[in-house]
C-alpha cells in the first residue's frame, strides 16, 4: 500500500543545504569549505519562492562575507605597507678615520 509522503519533495533543499553549512562554516573561519562547491549542472525544476527567497538569503551572507575578507585583507595590507616603511631610519655613526704616521 502507497502512502503519499506528508510535504512534497524539494530537490532544492539539499542543495541549499550544503552550501548554507559551508557558507556557516566560511564565516566562522573555514575558507576552505568553500571550495568545490557548484550549482547542479542541471537545474532539478524552478525554484518555488521559498527557494528563491532562501538563497537570496544565503548569497545576502556570502556577499558579506566577501565584503569582510575584502575590509580585513585591506587592514592587513596597510599593516604590511608599514612594517616594510619603518617610522625611523637607523642611527649611524661617523666615520672614524685613522692616520697612519709613517
């Protein structure tokens, strides 16, 4: 006997939820779960609004991510271009000049 399942089934759902875990995990730190991540190369059917409206959600993060990464690698740019431009140059001293008698 067939019993029709409760909610239909949403082959989008996966899909986003494999890449909200990796955007979670990107924006505690792990870049890396980013990588790899594509589209299905064909498309399972249309987006519903509910899709839709969840991955508008999801790219609203990662454009912030991006956004944050952009600000810190600016930051860290600046602080390079500082260390390699000391506030003070060395101290020198005179030449010292021997004579020699002789």
């Amino acid at each position: 006997m067939y019993t029709a399942p409760s909610e239909p089934w949403d082959p989008w759902a996966p899909v986003l939820d494999d890449l909200e875990h990796r955007v979670e995990a990107a924006e505690s730190g792990d870049l890396a779960a980013l990588d790899g991540w594509a589209p299905p190369a064909v498309q399972p059917r249309p987006m519903t609004p509910a899709d839709q409206q969840r991955a508008n959600g999801i790219l609203v993060r990662q454009r912030a991510l991006l956004s944050r990464i952009r600000e810190e690698q600016k930051v860290v740019a600046a602080s390079m271009h500082a260390m390699r431009r000391p506030q003070y140059k060395a101290a020198t001293s005179p030449p010292v000049y021997i004579d020699r008698v002789g």
